[in-house]
C-alpha cells in the first residue's frame, strides 16, 4: 500500500499533467508555455518532477512538486531535492491544504536528500517548514571591453542539430563554479532558458546565457564541458561594453577587482532546508537551476 496519500505519478495517469497545468496557470500564468518549450527541447516536466497533489472531484486543487538538482557545492558532488510549483488554488485557499501536502513532501524528501531548495518572493510561506533564506549576490566588473569580432550565433531550436548540442553540453557541463554550480541537468535549464536566446561560440563549444543591454553584459550562465575565462567571453563580443554583470560565483573566471552585492534575483529568495555546506559565501544559484 502507498504510504502516502498525495503522491501522483504523470506515467501512471496520462490525464494527471493537464489537471496540473490547469491549477498552474491559474496561479502561475505563463508557466504552462515555459513548460512546452522544454518539452519541445526534450525535456519535459514530467520527466523530472514527482507531483504531491490534492484534489477536490477531478479539479486539482494543491500541488508541489519535488525534482533532483545534481549540484556542485563547495568543490562536492551532491544532488539537491528542488521543491517547485507549490500552488494552491484560490477558491480553496486557507484551508490547511498546502500545510497537508507540505508536509508529506517533507518526510518523502527527507528519506532520500540532505539538502532542499527552493526559490520564492514568499518567503514566509516556507519558513515554518524548515526552510531558511540564504542571501545571494551579484559580482560586477567594470572597465572598457572592446573586440573586433563577434563569435556568438544565437541558437535555433527548430533545428536538431542545435537541440542535439544543447543536450550534449548540458549533459557534460562542468559546473559554472566550485561554490555552487549545477551538472548533468536538463528540465529546470529547459524550462528557464529555453524560451530565452542562448548563444553558442563554436570555438569554445560554449552555451551562453546572456543579454546586453547598452554597455551592459549580463551573464547568467555559462555551459561547457571547461571552464573558461571572463576575458574568453569577452573577446567574443563586438559590441562595446563598460559592466559585465556575473549572476553566479566567478571564482573560476579568473577576474580582479570585483564589486559584490547583495541581489534579489527577479526578486525573489533562494530558500534551504537541511546541510548547505556553501551557507555563508558569496554566490548566486543560477537563473537556469531556479526552482
């Protein structure tokens, strides 16, 4: 008999993911097409996530979902349960619903992860729960980037050829830093990244997660089976560029003179509960392993 009583599986109930998305874009409009693009890129939701749900009839009225993160956390391989798209529907609001499936998530996670994340604009939700904000920073550097070339080619999903290389790196990523860093991971990148534009320099065999923005460039993730120096990627980039803005950990990027602050990523908390041996540094979860 199943010990618990929210359980789902998407395999077991081929309906299961509608009634999900349902719930979803009611509370999370916008999710349910960030979702089909990662499936279009082979790397659906419902491969990765293990659904805990309530329901009122057929109408599906609570969810949280649980997915595996492989992570590097201070030099050490680890894999990190990810709690997301915790949604409760508002008719059914104030009820102890969510309290209910929380709390079978938790001792569910608790028999197989030492380390939960989560990321929220609602930290109070969870804190009763275990759960703890852990503050995240920005790293800027600031000078005159100027190159004659330009490498970068944005990628196209319509092509399979691009799909093809887009498993391939995500799959033998090295992580983007000692600190913390994710590996080996495919749903979450795909369904935060997907719909974005993604750069690929072929010389480096490098994925790109950035933007410009005036003089500005943003990086938010870099992927490769190396790492690579910030002067690498800046060689790339024709347009002129004043601030390079890093959302992750730059110790491998070999860069000096950093200015470091505090950041509310798309304001919202990175969230832990149990070991997280990086608690204390100076780092960001990326954008494309937010949960």
């Amino acid at each position: 008999m199943n010990q618990y009583r929210f359980k789902q599986s998407f395999a077991d109930d081929p309906q299961l993911s509608d009634r999900l998305f349902e719930l979803m874009e009611i509370t999370f409009p916008g999710l349910k097409s960030l979702a089909e693009c990662a499936r279009k890129l082979g790397a659906p939701w419902e491969s990765a996530s293990t659904p805990f749900m309530r329901f009122h009839d057929d109408q599906a009225i609570t969810h949280v979902g649980v997915l595996e993160i492989p992570m590097q956390i201070m030099g050490q391989r680890v894999t990190v349960g990810g709690v997301h798209g915790v949604a409760t529907h508002p008719e059914f609001r104030r009820r102890g619903y969510y309290r209910e499936v929380m709390q079978e998530v938790l001792a569910y996670c608790d028999q197989l992860y030492e380390t939960l994340v989560l990321t929220t604009p609602n930290p109070e939700f969870y804190s009763p729960f275990g759960f703890r904000v852990i503050e995240e920073y920005i790293f800027k550097v600031q000078g005159n980037f100027r190159s004659e070339q330009n490498s970068w080619r944005i990628l196209d999903f319509s092509d399979s050829k691009d799909v093809t290389l887009l498993h391939r790196l995500l799959e033998t990523r090295a992580p983007v830093s000692h600190i913390v860093g994710v590996v080996n991971e495919k749903p979450v990148f795909c369904v935060n990244e997907g719909s974005r534009s993604l750069y690929y320099a072929e010389d480096l065999d490098l994925i790109a997660s950035i933007n410009i923005e005036e003089n500005q460039l943003h990086i938010f993730d870099l992927v490769s089976t190396k790492t690579y120096h910030l002067s690498d990627i800046l060689a790339r980039v024709s347009q002129p560029i004043n601030e390079v803005i890093i959302y992750f950990s730059p110790d491998l990027l070999n860069v000096q003179n950093i200015q470091i602050l505090p950041h509310q990523l798309e304001a919202t908390f990175l969230m832990v509960r149990g070991k997280f041996a990086a608690e204390g540094e100076k780092f960001m979860l990326p954008r494309s392993a937010r949960c």
